[in-house]
C-alpha cells in the first residue's frame, strides 16, 4: 500500500468512537535518523486556533494505529 492510498481513509478512535478527520489533512510525524513514521498530527476538530495564528493538532502515536481497513484508519487512545 501507498502513503497516496491512505489519504481518504477516515481516521477513527477505538477508545469512545471519536473521528478525526481524514489522513488527507493530517501531517506525518518522522524520525529522521530511523526513517520511519513516529506519529500523524491530526487538526484539532474543535477549530479552535492559538495565539500565533496556527492551528492546534492532536499527535497520535504511529504505534497507537490498530487497523487500516478499506475506508478507515482505527487508532486506540483514551485520552484523545
């Protein structure tokens, strides 16, 4: 699978059902010294904005990802 076939799956949060948008408008997260993904920082869907101008994310760990299904992308954080 591709990053480019990932970008319409709904981002979805196991612990209380919560959607997050889609991984479209997402931004990836990367350890430069390892190569690999470390989390995706979902736009905070309250549209609030802070101080500066810029919009909140929430970071969700790359390892908080249970499944990647055919339309979705289901992750598992309580506290989110």
């Amino acid at each position: 699978m591709r990053l480019s076939d990932l970008g319409d799956k709904e981002i979805v949060n196991l612990a209380n059902g919560s959607r997050h948008g889609q991984l479209a408008d997402a931004e990836l997260l990367f350890d430069e010294q390892k190569g690999v993904i470390k989390a995706i920082l979902l736009p905070d869907i309250s549209g609030r904005f802070n101080f500066w101008g810029n919009k909140d994310y929430l970071q969700l760990p790359w390892n908080a990802i249970r499944k990647i299904g055919e339309d979705i992308i289901i992750f598992d954080v309580p506290e989110l």
